[in-house]
C-alpha cells in the first residue's frame, strides 16, 4: 500500500489528466465556479428518433417465458428490458479482437449460423456527411484568440505557475528523503502481517526477554518499537496529506462537474418522461388497432392450417379402412398408392403427430403384406391360367359371369402394375415355372387320354408314360404326337398373348414414365404469369412477415412465408389430389364402376418415384421375350422326352421309310409353327430327329447296302428284261422327277418286258441288279426330298452305296469272284461287255443325282460333292479296265494263233480263219450290248493288237515287202481278213490301215 501510495506521489498530474474534458476556468472571474459555460441555442431543441440497438447476442428463452408479436426493446414499457448492458459478451472486446481473423468463423457462426459474413454497412441515411468545410466558421472564430494566448502564455507566463512548480518540486524532494525513513517491506504490494517471516521481521521478538517476565528492558524495547512504527505512521500521513492538498483544486473541480452532470441528468430524465408519455400515447391511439388487427389475421390463417391438419389427419385416419376395402376387391395398385401417399404424408406434412406414431410401421407391415399377396394372387393366376382347358376356353379371359367380378384380363393387368409398381421384377420367374409344371402336365394328359382308348394297354400293370407309350403301334404313337404337338401349339399361343398383355402393361408403364419426365422439365421453365405471382405474394406478405418474424433478418422472414405457402399449396394438392382420389376410388371399386387400368395408370403416374426405371421396364420387355422363347424351348423338349421314350427300344430305327418320313414332316410342321409363334429356332426337337434320322440313316443304308451285296452275290451278270415299271422310272428321272412314282396295281393292259432299257435315246443292256440300284438310289433321293436335313449324311451313305457297286462288280466280274460265288465257269466277254455298259449307266445318273442333292444342300456343305467327282472317275477307270480286258482277250488270242502262222498255200491260210472266226465271235458277243462307237474304238484297239502280233511274226519270218512269192502270200491273208472284218456289222467303214504290218524300207 505504501509502494501505491509512492507511484501515485510520483505522478501527481495524472488525476487531472483523466479530466480533460472538464470545463476550463476563465481567466477573468474567480472562486471555485468560474467555468466556461457554452451558449445554448435558443431554437427548439431537435430530438432524434430513439433507436434500439440491434440484439447482436440473442436472449436465451427460459422456460414458461413466451414471446409475443413485439418482444424486442421498448421505449414504452417502464419494466427490466434488455440492453447492451445485459449482453453476455463484450461485444466491442469481440469486434476488436486482434485474433479476429482467426476467430472470426468461430464466434460468428456460432451465433448466427454457416451462412453469416460480414458485409459493409450502409451509412445511415438522417446522419449528415460532416466535412471539413463544416468546422471552417469555427475555426476562422478562433483562430484570433488562440494565436492572442499562444503569445501571452510564451511572453509572460504566470507567477502563481512558477512559485507553484518550484514549492511542487521542493516539497516532492522533501517527502521524498520523508518516505525513504521507511522500511522498504512497508512498500512491498504483498505485505501481509499474517506472514510469519513478515511479523517477524516487523516485530522484532528476539529483543525481548523469552523467559515471561516483564522486565524494564522489555519495555523500554516496546516503547522504542511503538514510538517508531508511529513515527513511520506519521511519515506516511504527512505524504498522502500532501499528495491531497496538492490535488485538492482538481477534487473540488470534479465535484462541481459531478454537481452539474446531477442537473443536467435530471433535466434528460424529466425529457425523457415527457417523450415516453407522448410515446405511450401514439402507441395507445396509432399503434395497437392495427397491431390488433395483425394479430387477428395470423390467428386466422393459424386456424385455416389447423383446420386443414385436422382434414388431412382425418383423412389419413382412414388410411387402413380404406386399403382393406381396395385389397377386398384386388385393387392392389390403389392400395399401393394410398400407402406411399400415406406414408409421405406422414413424413412430411403429419410428423411428430403422437397419435399417429405407430401408423408408419402399420404400413410398412401392411404394404410387405400387399406384396405377399400379389406374388401369391400372381402364381394362382398363373397356375389357373394355364392348366384351363386349351381347346374349349379362349387364350385370355376378357368376360365374367358375375356383374360386379373382375375379368381375367383385367386382373391380370392390375397384377403387373403392381409388381412393377413394388419393383418385384422376378415375377416372370414365377411363370417360368408354373409354365414348365404345366408343359409337364400337358404330356401326361395326352397320354393318358390316349391310352384310354386303347385295350391292349392295361394302366394298371404298366404304369409309367414311356412303357406306355411303347406299347403302342406306330399309328396310334404317331397320332398321340400330333396331338401333343396340337396342344404344345395351343399352349404357346396362350402364353403369348398372356405376355402380350403384360407387354402391354409394361409399354404403358414407360410411356407414363417418358411423359411424367416431359411433365417435369416443363416445370422446371416457370412462366411469366408465375413469376409476376410471386412477386404479388412476397408484396402482400412482407408487412405480415416482418412483424411475425422471430429471428434477426428480415430476408428470413420471407423465405419462411414463402415454405409456408409452398407447404400450404403441397398440402392442398397432396390431401386433394392423393388421398381424396384414393377413396373415391375405393368407393367406385365397391360399386362396381372402376376402371381397373386408368386407375393403374393415373396410379402410376402419381407414384412415379417408385417405378422401375426406364432400363429396368426394357430390361423386362426382354425378360417376356426371352420367357417365350423359353416356352418354346420347354415345348420342344418335352416333345423330345416323348419321341426318345418311343425310340429307347429301337422302334423308330425299325420304321419304314414312308413312316419315318411322315414323322419328319410332322415334327418339322411343328417346329416351323413354333417359329412363326415365338420367333425362336429351337434345336432340341430338330436334334432329337436328326439323331433319329441318323440313326434310320444308318439302318436304311445298312439294309440298301446288304440288299445291294445279295444281289450281286446271286447276279450271273446275264442280260436282264427291263419291267415296264423300270421304263417308266427312267422316263420319269429324264423329265426331271426324281422321285418314286407309285405303284401301280398289275393290270391286263400292263406291256411287256423291254429288252434294253432306253435311257436318253440310247439302249441299255443292263443286268438285274442295275434296274434295283437304280431305284435304290431313287429311294436315297426321295428320303433327302422329305428330310432335307438328312442330306449330307445320305450323300454320305450313297456315295458308300456306289463306291460299294463298283468295287464288288470289279471283284466279281474282273476278279473273276463271280466263278466261286456264283458258280459261273468262265467269265466270257459278253459278261465284260455288259458289266461295262451297266457301269456306264450308273455314271449317266451321277450328275443327276449330284444335281438333285446339290439342291438341298447350303452352299458351305458344297464341298462333300466331290465325292462324286470320285466316283465318277473310279467308275470311268472301271469301264477302261473292262475294255482293257476285252482287248487283252483277243492280244493272247492273236499272240497264240499267229505263233503258228507260217507262209504257205493254201491259201487263206488255217490261222487267219481262225483269228477272224474269233473276231466275229468277239463282235457278236458285244455288238448287241455296246454301242456302235463303242463296238468301233474296241475294234481298232484290237486290230492295232492283230497288226503289232502279225508284223513280229513276219519280221521273224523274214517277209518282207518284195513283191516275192510270201509277200503275195500275206497280202491274200491279209486281205482276206480285212475282207471278213468290215463284213461284220458296224464295222464296214472301219479303216484297219494293214499297210503297217510291213517293215519300213531302209
């Protein structure tokens, strides 16, 4: 305390600096009161409107403390109201803050939210723009009087002044070396008696006598101690008496100063009571009518919002009531709909509501309810829908027997729209199966009403569908497939058009979709109309805003009349346009006057939110395609388990081929319908008849091929009689059918039995075997013509067929196999001859059958006709083989005779009548039986034979073209067998060229 009371003595002017803005003394009056007073304006005073301070740091409500239309500071009401004073922030502390920048997002976004920044504020606009120009009459006033007193003040300066600054620093020098007397533990700010090291160092106790006694020293001890702590007592006194009477014209002044702040206080309060009293009265008379009246219309538009809660929580009260009575009568979608409104309603418009508090799960519970039954009422649809009868019933069921019931069409309809409407997209899936447990169904019942009518079958013993049906004849098996087949088409065509309308339903569903979009970006551009209505509303409702407002902003405000009209509207057309149709509808439904599809439709429409998307609806288009694709797959299989049940014996190998053919006819008719109805190429039903196909392929073939192998194990190689019927399937092959003609029954008119067989103009000496092959190979083509998928493989099997004729003839007639086979002794030329000619027709008809199957074939199984190029060849090389005989049978005949041949009468000569007898035999064994070009090449083959044999014999006899007696000799010889040789028929113009059995003349 000592050590204040030192720094106050060393700063002695710094009281009456803090009171520079006192009045200033004039120079010419004295006492204590002189003070300069400034003039007061004789006009009226101008009062300023009072302004209330913003509310930069909000009062916090308490509880039970209600707010009022005009909460904020009054100038009105006498109670406690808030006042910067009442703030629990230094608000200037905050806005001065030189950490502002860092704390700046932190205390301002606390109080007032994210969105607040500093922006610059207007400058008020009953505030004048003071300049410098303001202050120049005042300053040019003053000017003269202030550069008088600078002059004054620097010439002569007071007296009063200097005596005073001297006595000031005398007595500061002096109470100086004063203070110094005193212990520095005086001065120190945290002394403290209480210390012990303080007491102890203040009173000394050592110095007195420790033994309780009193005596004389003690107490002069005392007395010294006492005399001197008064004296430091006295020292202090005398310096804090001086420091006052130094300061005491400044006290004085700064009580005068309080005195007049007390007046001139008491004149503001008695203004300001007059101001309050004429305030009170404006509010009474101007202000609290229409206070009154705005507070009446905010009632009112309260009660209108109540009582519009009030409709829409009766109507949502009804909710339940309602979607059981639309579930009564399989309105699913508008349950649906009425569920979703519902819950939006609540969650929007009804949230927080108590009573409803459980309503929410109520529906969820009930909407996972709706979707059960739909799936449930969805798989019954479908089950009854496709075990109806086929034959007596239409495809879909549009009429009703009942007058309020719902079609089967429509049923259906209102099924998928709400499936897709729940987004169960698997319900396809259900069909499926349904679809497949009643294509099953479909084969049991065939059968079993089949074998009803058959007695050799007895149900009772033989009870499983595949013995069944084994048991039965090829007719009645055969006619149990056509109706499968008939009732398989029936099947596809229902489920088709039940697809169809789903497809349907699903169109709608994406084209409501594409127009709801369209819908929406046309909102989304608001029209001038609109725009102008906005402004109206924010013109009308701003005053009404701005009173009711809460907050700080004005801006505020008006957003939040805004949602509240927006929020109006919205309730409006949810309660009018959502709930409110929903039960009219279910009552239309109860009286039996909805229309099932608009009702989907506009539906749909107000629930677009919860429909598939546009690539989830295509997505399902093309799950119905693929699932009657499905249905046609599941058709063909099941017509495959019955055609591999008949076939597992064997019995559809063992078929003739007029019966194998009708079944391919009857199975390609129903694969060619089932594409026309599905546009699907199934393959299962093609390759369970091409693996029978193979199979009859096989046997058929087996059997030609073994028929062909006992024929020509039993052919003598004999010319054989050509049958009319013969003739007239080689005329019908010449005009182009190649096909079997039907047999025509024996008649008395039938013609005989042809000798040659005339093919092209050209006759044919042919053996048995060759008439068969030919209708053999016939029967191969007839067989491709009703069973074009089995071409490549009977191309295949002929072209073995074939190579099979040619290879055995070859081993039975020039591997001579026919003399132990058939027991022939000798294989003569005649035979030869006639082998070739049957060879020779056999290649007239290769091109023809090569082009017949090139017909049936696709242009990349071209490639397996070459395997007539090589039969062709193998036959040509067959028949030139054969004639190469027939010239090597006369080449040892010529090489044997003309060995023998000596030249010497008579003449003509033993030899060369013997080799011209041969030559006639020769000539007549195949003159009948090759054609005359043919008899010619063979003949000058063999005479070129004749003449090579004949000229080595002479050139060994050593004849020579002398004109001698030999020469003359063979000349006459050979004559003579010229002379015979052109005598045989065909061959008179034949050029034998003899003049080359000579030697050349060196």
């Amino acid at each position: 305390m000592l050590r204040k009371l030192a720094s106050t003595e060393a700063s002695p002017n710094a009281m009456a600096s803090s009171h520079s803005s006192s009045p200033v003394p004039r120079p010419g009056s004295g006492g204590r009161d002189r003070f300069y007073h400034k003039d007061r304006d004789p006009s009226p005073p101008r009062c300023r409107p009072v302004r209330s301070l913003p509310d930069v740091c909000p009062k916090e409500p308490t509880a039970g403390e209600g707010r009022g239309l005009c909460d904020g500071p009054s100038v009105v009401a006498e109670h406690d109201r808030w006042t910067v004073y009442s703030s629990k922030v230094n608000l200037p502390a905050a806005l001065n803050d030189p950490r502002l920048a860092k704390r700046e997002s932190d205390f301002f976004t606390k109080t007032w939210g994210l969105d607040f920044a500093e922006t610059e504020v207007m400058p008020s606009f009953y505030l004048p723009n003071i300049t410098r120009e303001h202050f120049g009459p005042y300053l040019q006033e003053m000017a003269q009087r202030e550069r008088i007193h600078e002059r004054c003040k620097t010439i002569c300066p007071n007296k009063d002044d200097v005596d005073a600054v001297s006595s000031i620093t005398t007595n500061h020098d002096k109470s100086r070396a004063e203070l110094e007397q005193v212990p520095k533990i005086f001065m120190k700010p945290d002394f403290a008696l209480e210390d012990p090291a303080t007491f102890n160092t203040v009173l000394p106790w050592s110095h007195f006598n420790s033994a309780g006694g009193k005596s004389s020293r003690d107490v002069a001890s005392s007395k010294l101690l006492q005399e001197k702590l008064s004296h430091y007592l006295d020292v202090v006194e005398v310096s804090i008496a001086r420091q006052i009477s130094l300061r005491s014209e400044a006290f004085f002044h700064a009580m005068s100063s309080q005195h007049e702040l007390q007046d001139r206080l008491q004149e503001t309060q008695r203004a300001v009571a007059i101001l309050r009293g004429r305030t009170a009265a404006m509010d009474r008379v101007m202000c609290q009518g229409p206070l009154r009246a705005l507070r009446t219309a905010l009632t009112r538009n309260n009660c209108v919002k109540l009582h519009n809660k009030l409709k829409l929580m009766a109507a949502v009260h009804q909710t339940q009531p309602t979607v059981q009575l639309l579930l009564s009568t399989s309105e699913f979608v508008g349950a649906l709909e009425l569920i979703a409104t519902t819950k939006e309603v609540l969650q929007q418009e009804l949230q927080g509501i108590h009573s409803f508090r459980h309503l929410g799960s109520q529906l969820c519970e009930l909407e996972k309810l709706i979707d059960k039954m739909m799936v449930e009422d969805f798989s019954m649809y479908a089950r009854s829908d496709l075990n109806r009868s086929l034959r007596e019933e239409p495809q879909v069921l549009e009429k009703v027997h009942k007058p309020n019931a719902v079609s089967e069409k429509e049923r259906l309809e209102s099924l998928v729209f709400g499936l897709l409407r729940q987004r169960k997209l698997d319900f396809l899936d259900i069909y499926s199966d349904e679809m497949i447990l009643a294509a099953k169904t479909i084969v049991s019942q065939c059968v079993a009403e089949s074998v009803l009518y058959i007695e050799e079958i007895d149900t009772e013993v033989v009870t499983k569908l595949a013995d069944q049906m084994r048991l039965m004849t090829f007719p009645q098996w055969f006619e149990l497939l056509k109706i499968v087949f008939e009732t398989f088409i029936l099947f596809l065509q229902r489920i088709k058009a039940t697809l169809n309308v789903i497809r349907n339903v699903v169109l709608e569903v994406l084209d409501s979709n594409q127009k709801n979009r369209l819908l929406e970006e046309a909102s989304l551009r608001p029209s001038g109309q609109e725009s102008s209505r906005g402004s109206s509303f924010l013109q009308g409702e701003a005053e009404l805003a701005y009173l009711t407002h809460e907050g700080l902003f004005i801006s505020d405000a008006l957003n939040e009349a805004q949602q509240q009209h927006v929020a109006v509207q919205d309730q409006s057309s949810v309660v009018g346009s959502r709930i409110q149709p929903t039960r009219t509808e279910a009552a239309g439904s109860e009286s039996g006057t909805t229309e099932t599809s608009v009702s989907s439709e506009q539906s749909f429409m107000s629930g677009e939110n919860m429909m598939p998307t546009d690539l989830e609806l295509n997505r399902v288009i093309s799950s119905i395609q693929e699932l009657l694709h499905v249905a046609s797959d599941v058709s063909h299989d099941r017509c495959v388990k019955v055609l591999t049940a008949r076939a597992k014996d064997g019995s559809l190998e063992r078929l003739s081929s007029a019966e194998f053919v009708c079944l391919s006819q009857a199975v390609e008719g129903f694969v060619r319908d089932t594409e026309e109805l599905c546009d699907r190429h199934s393959v299962s039903l093609r390759g369970a008849l091409q693996s029978q196909a193979n199979r009859f392929v096989h046997r058929f073939h087996e059997e030609r091929k073994t028929k062909l192998s006992l024929l020509l194990d039993n052919e003598r190689w004999k010319q054989a009689e050509v049958p009319a019927e013969f003739q007239d399937l080689v005329n019908s092959i010449a005009d182009g059918r190649i096909t079997l003609p039907e047999r025509k029954t024996p008649g008395p008119d039938d013609r005989k039995p042809t000798e040659f067989l005339l093919v092209s103009g050209q006759k044919y000496a042919v053996v048995g075997t060759v008439l068969l092959l030919i209708r053999i190979f016939l029967e191969y083509c007839q067989c491709v013509n009703d069973i074009p998928s089995i071409a490549t493989d009977m191309l295949t099997r002929l072209s073995d067929l074939l190579k099979h004729f040619n290879s055995r003839s070859c081993q039975l007639v020039l591997g001579a196999g026919a003399l132990q086979v058939v027991g022939l002794k000798t294989i003569t030329t005649k035979n030869l001859a006639l082998a070739s000619r049957c060879l020779q027709l056999v290649v007239h008809y290769i091109p023809i059958i090569r082009a017949h199957f090139e017909t049936k074939l696709q242009p990349k199984q071209f490639s397996v006709l070459r395997h007539f190029d090589h039969i062709t060849k193998d036959y040509n090389d067959h028949i030139a083989e054969i004639s190469a005989k027939l010239v090597a049978i006369m080449d040892s005949l010529f090489e044997k005779v003309l060995s023998k041949y000596e030249v010497k009468a008579p003449m003509p000569s033993a030899c060369f009548r013997n080799v011209c007898k041969q030559m006639a035999k020769m000539h007549e064994a195949i003159y009948e039986l090759l054609p005359e070009e043919q008899t010619q090449m063979l003949f000058l083959r063999i005479n070129t034979s004749y003449k090579m044999h004949l000229k080595r014999q002479l050139a060994r006899l050593g004849v020579v073209n002398d004109g001698g007696p030999q020469h003359g000799l063979v000349v006459v010889d050979v004559a003579f067998y010229t002379e015979n040789v052109q005598a045989l028929k065909s061959l008179e113009r034949l050029d034998l060229n003899m003049a080359e059995i000579w030697e050349q003349k060196r």
